[in-house]
C-alpha cells in the first residue's frame, strides 16, 4: 500500500510540472518527466526559468502617422499681433505655426466666427490645450 501512495505523490508532481510547464510555454512531457524525478524542486525550476507564454506586443512600425483632427481645424481665426494689428482670416495649422514660432501665446486676442467677443488664448482652455499639445509634439 505504501509503495502505491509513494506512486500517486511521484505522478502527481510528474503532472503538476506539465501542468505549469505547459502554461509557460515550456514542453510538458519532458517537465512530467522532471516532475516525475524531482518533485518540487522541478517547479522551483521551471519558476525561475524564463517565461515563454509572454506574448510581447510588437514594436510600432515607423512611418505611420496617425492624424489628429481638431475641432478647431474648420475654423478661420483671426488674432492680434503685438502692434494690435488684425491677422487673418488663417487656418488654424497657421495658428499653430504662430504660436510655435511665438507670433501668439496665452495672452493674445484670438476670435472667430462662433466668439461673441475677442478672447485670450489661455482663457479658452481647449485651444490652449490643442496648441499645447501639437507643440509638445
């Protein structure tokens, strides 16, 4: 009766190690057979071995360009340069290109057809962030 028990736990570490083997990407006939010889001490093996299950994500490819659309972008707006001269109609890329080359910042006077009155950029937050953004790219 002892010897079938000692049989049972032998196997049973023989199939625990598949068991992981398999869940690690590893062979699981040659780690029952591990199992099978060396009990625990093969999970401890197999535990501190590399996993192979791991799915990396595949590096982005180069070149790919994702476009950003604003909600600004089919807007023509018009702002006041240092002197207070009226610039515009532009696009609002060529708004961006202003604010890159530091034509306009927060506290310029920027409008267009859906503002009431003229407004600075820092107090239209989405603006601000949009142009923010596409700079910090």
């Amino acid at each position: 009766m002892n010897e079938f028990i000692i049989l049972l736990i032998i196997v049973f570490w023989g199939w625990v190690s598949s068991y992981f083997a398999q869940q690690r990407g590893r062979n699981p006939y040659g780690w029952f057979f591990l199992g099978f010889l060396f009990g625990p001490f093969s999970l401890v093996a197999l535990f501190i071995m590399k996993d192979y299950s791991q799915k990396t994500a595949p590096p982005e490819t180069p070149g790919i360009n994702v476009s950003h659309h604003s909600p600004f972008d089919h807007l023509d707006w018009y702002y006041l340069d240092s002197s207070r001269q009226t610039k515009g109609p532009i696009s609002f890329e060529d708004l961006k290109k202003s604010w890159k080359e530091e034509g306009v910042n927060e506290n310029t006077l920027v409008w267009y057809d859906s503002l009431s009155d003229w407004k600075k950029v820092v107090d239209i937050s989405e603006l601000k962030e949009e142009l923010n953004a596409d700079y910090q790219q």
